[in-house]
C-alpha cells in the first residue's frame, strides 16, 4: 500500500480494526460471562470434518502455560505466528517435532474456537469468545494475566 493521499481510506479501516481489537481486549473479566457448559466444551473432544480433535486438560501446566501466552498483551494488535508462541512455550524451538506440536496447537486453538487465522496470512488473533473464556479460566487458576 503505497504513502499517498489516495490510500487515506485503508488507513482509516486498519486503525479503526487495530482500535477495535484494543478496546475489546481491555479487561473486562465478568466471573458470570463464560458459563461452565463453554469452559467444559474447551475441555472436551470435538469432531471436525471427520477429524476427532481432543479436548484441553484446563488443569494441565502446559495448558495453561499456553493460554496465558496467547493471552499476552504484545499480541493484541499484530497477532502471533507459530514461531513467537514457540519461542515462549518451548525452549528449544528449532526441532522439528516441536515446530509439529506447536502447528497441532494452534490448530486445535482454532477448531475449539479460542483464536482465528488471519486469511492469507501466518498469523492469529484471539476471538472476543476465546479471550473471555482464557481470562476466565486463568482467573480461576490463579495465574497472573499478562496485558
């Protein structure tokens, strides 16, 4: 997109989505929001298109190691790739088998509903469903959230 006066108008649409995606991932965490049915929807297995996908285990550390990662404030606007979740997940992230588990992640993330791919794009945002549902399970787990 080039520096012109011509392209004013997409400039106008990309700050008022950056905006929005700020406002909405202001925490607003009600305790009553996420009902348990949605929290124990996260932790149960699901069919996608003929593909069993397992359900999270909510009190599992890696679990909830990963949720507070997504949820980190430095991703709200430019969103997260594979790579920088694996570089904060996993110590070593150049071996293949965990360059493999972090894609079975996020892709498992994205069939239960907690974050969306960006179309043409390498990148991920947080749904507004997936943000309440993490902010609420990591109230309730006691761990620090990060904004």
């Amino acid at each position: 997109m080039g520096k012109s006066i011509s392209n004013l108008y997409r400039y106008v649409g990309i700050s008022k989505s950056i905006t929005k995606r700020y406002i909405d991932a202001l925490p607003d965490i009600d305790l009553e929001k996420p009902t348990l049915k949605e929290i124990k929807n996260v932790s149960e297995k699901i069919e996608v298109n003929n593909r069993t996908i397992t359900g999270f285990n909510l009190l599992n550390n890696e679990t909830l190691k990963l949720l507070q990662v997504i949820s980190n404030g430095k991703y709200l606007i430019n969103g997260f790739t594979n790579k920088s979740i694996r570089k904060e997940i996993f110590y070593e992230s150049d071996s293949k088998y965990i360059i493999n588990k972090t894609t079975r992640l996020l892709y498992k993330l994205k069939c239960h509903g907690i974050i969306k791919k960006v179309a043409r794009k390498n990148k991920y945002y947080l749904t507004t469903n997936g943000r309440n549902l993490i902010s609420s399970i990591l109230v309730f787990t006691n761990r620090q959230l990060l904004y």
